[in-house]
C-alpha cells in the first residue's frame, strides 16, 4: 500500500488486497503494531531444503569422496 508502516485497522479493513499486493509487486508491508514493526513479505520459492545453511563443521562435499581419503596421517592410536 505506502512505505510508511500501516495499523493492524488499515490492514484489517483491506487484508485481501494487501496480500495480493505484496505478492504481485514483492514489496514488503510493515505493519506497526504496540510500538513495534512486524514485516508481511513473501518468502522465495522453491526447495525449503535449499534454503538450509549447513551446520558449521558439516561435510557439504560428495561422500563418495571420502572412500578414497587418506586418514594415516591423522591417525593417533591409543587416544
């Protein structure tokens, strides 16, 4: 609708269109809201799968790869 942030009333008394418009223009709607801003947008399609970040330490590359890794230099017996 504006730039400016909208009440929960403005938004209520046109939720329909509000809701078209954020999803045919792509532009974001903040709603304002006991002082604070909550933001109406729409999230990027596709794979929810590839949206994941990889947990840090995480093996990200081919697992066949690792068949053929050389571990003797890693390798401390006895710990």
């Amino acid at each position: 609708m504006t730039s400016s942030a909208m009440n929960p009333t403005r938004l209520r008394e046109n939720l329909y269109g509000v809701l078209d418009e954020v999803l045919s223009t792509g532009t974001p709607v903040s709603i304002e809201r006991k002082g604070r801003l909550l933001t109406l947008s729409v999230q990027p399609s596709g794979s929810r799968v590839a949206c994941l970040v990889a947990h840090p330490g995480s093996f990200t590359g081919d697992p066949e790869a690792l068949v053929s890794i050389d571990w003797s230099t890693e390798w401390k017996p006895g710990l």
